[in-house]
C-alpha cells in the first residue's frame, strides 16, 4: 500500500517540477510557432534571409525586455514561487493569444520582409511582458489567499 502512495507522490513532484521550469518556455514556444504561421499567412513563405531575420527580432524582443527590467543586466532576477507560477501560467492562453495578435498587427502594419523582423520582435516582446503581467495577478491572488488564510 505504501508503495504505490510513494509512486504517486514522487510523480507529483516531478509534474509540478516540470509545470516549474517549462511552463514559459512551452508558452513561448507555441506563441513563436504561431506567430510564424501568422506572419506566413500575412506575407507569404519567407525567402531563408527572412527566416533569420525572423529569428533575430524574437531574440532581439526578448533581449530588450531583459535589459529593461534588470536595468540593463545590473540587477538580479528572482522568480517566483511554484505555486504562483503554476497559477500565473493557467493564465498563459491570454499572453500566447494577444502575442499572436501582436505579429499579426506587425505584419499588416509593414507587409514587406521588414514584418518577419517587426512581427517576431513585437510577439516576443509582447509575451515577455504578458507573460510578467500574468505571473503578478497571480503573486497578487496568492497574496490575498494568504491574507484570508491569517484571518481564519
């Protein structure tokens, strides 16, 4: 009877490590696909010099936004809770969504191979931020859950 306690236990554990450090990057994954399939259907299969332009303005989107909130990668960043992250990723349908939404705008702001560069920067820009505003009305709902559980 222990044992099979002790299995599921342990595969809990592992799921919720698992849920811990891959949740944002799946998220992000799916949205830079997306936003691919995106950009593919607003400006046509790109020619390979697009592709890495394509693949530049994700990185550099990314970059961008690190630099900014580590006051250009002076402070340090420190996560958050598992708890808050396994709440804030539920949210991540939303920043995947308006991510998507974001290349799509690009594209159709600037419909020339300038839009690969446009759109994957501003999708992984977007996410990024997305991605913090979610976790933080989870920090926040967590905060409140605290708060209610001193009061009991």
């Amino acid at each position: 009877m222990s044992q099979p306690l002790h299995l599921r236990e342990s595969l809990e554990r592992g799921v919720r490590t698992s849920v811990r450090n891959n949740v944002s990057a799946y998220g992000y994954s799916v949205m830079i696909t997306a936003a691919f399939a995106v950009l593919s259907a607003s400006l046509g299969s790109p020619p390979v010099g697009d592709v890495f332009l394509y693949a530049g303005g994700a990185v550099t989107g990314v970059t961008v936004v690190e630099g900014v909130v580590s006051r250009g990668f002076r402070l340090r960043m420190r996560g958050e809770p598992s708890d808050v992250i396994a709440l804030g990723s539920s949210f991540s349908f939303a920043s995947v969504g308006l991510s998507v939404g974001a290349a799509a705008l690009a594209a159709s702001i600037v419909p020339t191979w300038a839009g690969w560069l446009l759109g994957s920067f501003a999708a992984s820009a977007f996410y990024v931020v997305a991605s913090g505003a979610e976790m933080a009305l989870a920090h926040e709902a967590q905060k409140r859950r605290e708060a209610e559980q001193d009061e009991s």
